[in-house]
C-alpha cells in the first residue's frame, strides 16, 4: 500500500488543522493506520492509531482530548483532526500502515508498522 499524506501548514496557537492519508490500493481496510510526528532534533513518536475497521483508536497522551484520529475505508482515506494546536505539536507528521488481524491490538510503536507516508509539516506559532 502507498501512502500520501496532506494537509500541514502554518497555524497558530489554538487554531485547528485537519491531515489526511490517502492510500493506494484495495486493501487498506486490512490495515491499522497510525499517525507519528518528528520535531528537529527529536525521535518520531507516537501520535494515534487506528483499527482496521474504525472502531478502536489509541492516543498519546500528549494528544488525548485535542486531536481525534478517523477513517473512511471506502475512500481509502484516514484523518487526523487537530484541535488546539500548540507551538509544541509543530512537527512533520507521517500516517503508516500495519497489517494487522482484525482482533489485534492496535499498534503504537513504530516498527509495527510496514508503510509509510512521505510527511506533511504542521507549524504552530505561539
């Protein structure tokens, strides 16, 4: 599967944002899709995660309660909905995909997950 991910930009603190991941193919339904982010000069971490179906999502706590993660398997597209941004979610965020059974838990480390998207920037000033 191959992945696109879109729509970072420069907000401001407080402003919203919403990123899409837009997958190639016929199988994306067969993968759980997370969202991770990478500062300058800091590791990628962790954002959230989705099931195959939608139905279980996972947060970093840094997140929980601002950011809403979501899909819509017939348009093969994921999104990851921003809600006050603060300058400390500037990032480049990436979407990956994890083949996954559909039972599985939902994966949040970085080496479960086999494809990835090229980045999109989101810079919030303060």
């Amino acid at each position: 599967v191959q992945l696109q991910a879109s729509g970072g930009g420069l907000v401001q603190a407080g402003d919203s944002l919403r990123l899409s991941c837009a997958a190639s193919g016929r199988t994306f339904s067969l993968y759980a899709i997370g969202w991770f982010r990478q500062a300058p000069g800091k590791e990628r971490e962790f954002v959230s995660a989705i099931s195959r179906g939608g139905g279980r999502t996972s947060y970093a706590d840094s997140v929980k309660g601002r950011f809403t993660i979501s899909r819509d398997n017939n348009k093969n597209t994921a999104f990851l909905h921003m809600n006050s941004l603060r300058p400390a979610d500037s990032a480049v965020y990436y979407c990956a995909a994890s083949r996954t059974i559909q039972s599985a838990p939902i994966p949040t480390d970085s080496g479960s997950y086999n494809y990835w998207g090229q980045g999109t920037q989101v810079t919030v000033s303060s």
